[in-house]
C-alpha cells in the first residue's frame, strides 16, 4: 500500500489506555469491544487501534487443543483474501472442535481485506515457544495486524515512555531495560489474548518516526503461543 485511503468517515471511539482511559499513551491508541474501532488506525495520531475480541470458551479451548496436537504448526501464505480463507482452512485440522478457531481467523482477514483493500495480504500463522521479536522496535510496512490466540499477548511502548535513539543498532547488545529505550521502566503495555490489533509503522504515509514500538513477550516453559499476524503486500 504506497498511501493510506481516505478516513472512514464516522465517529471515532474514545481513547483509552490498554489499562486505563487517562493513562499515558491515550492519545496514540484506540481501544473498543466493537470492530470497527479498527478505522481509527486512519487517524493520524493512532498507530494502535485495538478490537477487544475475547476469546469465548470453544475458540480459547481449540487454540490451547491445537497447541498440544500441532506444536510446530507454521503457515506461511500470500495472495486475496478467498486464497487466505482458503489457506486456513487447508492448514488447520478438519475438526468440528476448530470451527470457532478458523472463523475468527477468517473473520480477521476480511477485516484486513475491507479495511485496507491491499493488492495482495500476507499471512504468517505460528505457534511459538519463544519470543520471535524479543527486542523492543519498529515495523518498516504500513501496517500490520497482530492477534494472538493463546499464551501472552504484544507488548509495546506509549510514546511518552519511549526514547526512540535507543531502537535498532544503537541498543545492540544491551537489553531494552538497560540502553535507556525505557524513559518509564513500569511503562510497558500488553494486549490480551484475542485481541484483534492493528500496528501502524514506519511505511505508512505522514507516520515516519512514529511507528508503534512493540515487541514479542516471553513464552513461559511448557507454555506456547499462536500467533496470527497480517501484512499489506504491493
């Protein structure tokens, strides 16, 4: 996508804080129970805008299932949003137990497809026993959705709490809790499980400099963690 289109024109819901509404990093983020708070990533001052999904029973159940019978499950696609449909019902068993699991997987692509109408999407469904991003950084793309559907969820950085010299090489071989990344160490933020996220980075138009700075949280032993992630391809 070289440009973002134009704002959906509709209301915009409240800021809110991951966990309060007057907390630090209100203004760069939208945060609702109802999808549509997904358009809001069109505004210029959010780079995160949060569905707030949940996990019903069935769809957290098949997700931790699927964790245990296919731990090394990695799929890895591109193409329209009927070939990612498609994909994901080749690429999950045909199991009555995973229908909650592949509609709120497709539910997620049409999103991404209606929103943002890319040329072609990229999709990366991974389970995981380790951080895959463990650093704290930028995306260089436009814009990037991210849920996870089971085990901990992103992690990332209200821009008052974030010292941006510190990202990529000049933090190299140091932890982000010792380069000076972190201006408030108690600053850092995570999604839940089942949220439905969009990231908005460095390659969106008018956004340079103020991609969200997020990274992968640690996996607990014995522990794992599935992963959806969604990509504009040109």
């Amino acid at each position: 996508m070289s440009q973002p289109l134009p704002a959906p024109s509709r209301r915009p819901s409240a800021s809110a804080d991951i966990g309060s509404s007057t907390g630090a990093g209100a203004e760069q983020l939208r945060l609702d129970a109802q999808p549509a708070v997904l358009a809001d990533i069109y505004e210029g001052h959010v780079n995160l805008a949060v569905w707030r999904a949940g996990l019903p029973p069935s769809l957290r159940l098949a997700a931790q299932t699927l964790g245990q019978t296919q731990p090394r499950l990695r799929l890895a696609t591109s193409g329209s949003a009927t070939d990612l449909h498609a994909a994901l019902r080749a690429g999950l068993p045909d199991e009555p137990a995973n229908d909650a699991l592949l509609a709120r997987l497709q539910l997620c692509v049409t999103l991404f497809a209606e929103l943002l109408e890319p040329q072609r999407i990229g999709l990366r469904l991974e389970m995981l026993d380790r951080a895959m991003c463990p650093r704290f950084h930028v995306d260089h793309l436009a814009v990037r959705l991210v849920t996870t559907l089971c085990g901990p969820a992103t992690q990332w950085l209200p821009e008052p709490a974030v010292d941006r010299r510190w990202l990529g090489r000049a933090g190299a071989f140091q932890s982000d809790e010792t380069t000076g990344l972190l201006r408030e160490r108690t600053a850092v933020q995570q999604l839940q499980a089942g949220d439905v996220a969009l990231l908005k980075g460095e390659g969106w138009v008018g956004n340079e400099g103020r991609g969200l700075v997020h990274r992968s949280p640690p996996v607990p032993a014995g522990e794992r963690r599935l992963v959806l992630t969604l990509d504009t391809v040109a």
